[in-house]
C-alpha cells in the first residue's frame, strides 16, 4: 500500500534517487522543525471559536465541568493516592530492557536513549 501512495505522488524510493537539501535536514537536523503546518491554525481557531459558541458551548462547558469535578474527586480518593504512590516506586525500565541495557556492545539509543544519538549523516 505505501509504495503505491508514493508512487501516485511520485515520491518511490529507488536507488540512485537525488534528495535535496530539505530532505537531509528533515531527517538528520535534531535543530530542525517543520513548521509548514501552522498555516492551518488561523482557521482551527475560527473553527473551535464557532464549535464553542452558542449553546453547544455551554453544554461542552457544563460537560468539561462535571468532568473536571469528577476527576479532582478520584484523585482525592485513598486508592488513587495510593497506586499513584506504588506507580512512582516502580522502575522505569521493564526487567528485560534493564538486562539488555547492561550488556556490552549496545548503543545507549538501542535502549531508551536519543534517537538523534543514532542518526548518522
């Protein structure tokens, strides 16, 4: 299925393929963001502004409410306190991925670390 979307916007991967510039940052530049994306936020404004407004804004406000209301009182609750506290007292690590971050010859991005750690130009 992808190699018929890139083939239909001509973007296949074949060998001997020339990338620009803008190819290589995208890819290798940890500095580098693709910004393009926030052309659309002028209009996703408008648009929640419009969802927002009337009276589908007030039950979505009512709703957001009563919801806010009910989490504020699970988190109060002494189960909840409690597996909050279990949960921070375990490890971050499952145990496999532990052993495996100890044995020699891995690379720290293998195993949890910086992806851009790995990358190589």
């Amino acid at each position: 299925m992808s190699y018929l979307v890139k083939s239909d916007r001509a973007d296949v991967n074949r060998a001997g393929r020339v990338f620009d510039a803008h190819h290589r940052r995208a890819r290798y530049d940890p500095a580098w963001k693709d910004l393009t994306i926030r052309r659309y936020v002028p209009a996703l404004r408008q648009n929640l502004a419009e969802m927002k407004a009337g009276q589908l804004g007030a039950l979505r406000a009512d709703v957001a409410a009563k919801h806010d209301r009910k989490i504020k009182g699970i988190n109060k609750m002494e189960e909840s306190i409690l597996l909050g506290q279990h949960l921070l007292m375990l490890p971050s690590l499952p145990p496999r991925e532990r052993e495996l971050k100890d044995e020699p010859g891995l690379a720290p991005c293998a195993i949890g670390g910086s992806v851009s750690a790995c990358r190589r130009p």
